[in-house]
C-alpha cells in the first residue's frame, strides 16, 4: 500500500514539473537563452528599438527579432510546410517536407533569429533528415554544407530586402 502511494506522489510530482516547464516556455529542441535582446544587440535599448532605425524588428515590421532575417527564413523556405512560427521569439519549425525527386527522404528545419540586428552570427539553423527503410523512418547524415546553403540563401534574401527598402526611402 505504501509503495503504491508513493508511487502516485512520485508520477503527481513529475507531472507538475513537466507542466511548469511548459507553462514558462521551456522548450526542449530550443537554443538555449543568452540574453536579453537589448542586452545582446548594441541598439540603445526599447525606446530606440521602438522609434529608432528601420533594421530593427520591433520598429519595421512589429516582431520582436530583427524583420529582414525574419521575412527572409520565411521566403526562403516557403516551398516547405510551416509548423510553427512564433515572430516574438524567433523561431520557424517546418513540417516535414519530402522532395518530390527522393520521395524516400525527408527534411525538416528549425531557424532561430537570436538578434535584432541584421548579423551572419544573428542565426541559427538546424536540419534534420531522415530516409525511409522498409515501412519506417530513419535518421539520417545531414551534409553540413546544406546548412551553410540555407544560412546564405537566407542572408542572400535578407539583404536584398533591406537594400528594397533602403531605396524605397
């Protein structure tokens, strides 16, 4: 009898933590925080990012990360499915998407903008593939080239759309 009370309490427990960490946002598969944005990017603080300069997120486009990486993860990999997208915090999760050439692969992506500031070094990309074997999935090498291919397609499109909107002015 006592074991099994124990053993009540001890599941009681862990349920609660585990619902903690969900309700203060832990996420398992996120990087890990480093700091306040303000304190990580050198823009003046939130009144500046609010009324100050167009490369900063919250001033140009309403998102907390800076919005030319944003709008430009999202261009560059718009032909994959979104599962998730949150703009305050950053982070794009595609679903898994199967290439129509190798429909026994599949790919998925989480992005993170980690800055303000439009910076190489402001993102971070994580690939995961896996290829079928017999009637299930399996994980598989990802090429560390095809992360870099993203991180510069998205720099790439970046760019350019600053430089829009730097003529548009």
């Amino acid at each position: 009898m006592r074991n099994s009370w124990f053993r009540c309490a001890a599941i009681a427990v862990l349920a609660l933590t585990l619902g903690a960490c969900e309700s203060v946002g832990i996420v398992p598969d996120a990087p890990p925080p480093t700091a306040e944005p303000s304190a990580r990017s050198n823009n003046g603080g939130l009144i500046e990012t609010l009324f100050g300069g167009s490369d900063q997120g919250v001033a140009s486009g309403g998102i907390a990360v800076n919005s030319y990486l944003w709008r430009a993860s999202l261009d560059t990999m718009s032909f994959m499915p979104l599962s998730s997208a949150d703009p305050f915090g950053g982070v794009i999760i595609t679903d898994w998407y199967t290439p129509p050439e190798t429909p026994n692969e599949r790919v998925k992506v989480n992005i993170y903008i980690l800055d303000r500031q439009l910076r190489a070094d402001g993102l971070r990309i994580s690939v995961f593939r896996q290829a079928r074997d017999g009637g299930s999935w399996q994980q598989a090498s990802v090429d560390p080239q095809t992360i870099r291919d993203i991180e510069n397609a998205i720099l790439r499109r970046a760019r350019e759309l600053r430089i829009a909107n730097l003529r548009a002015q």
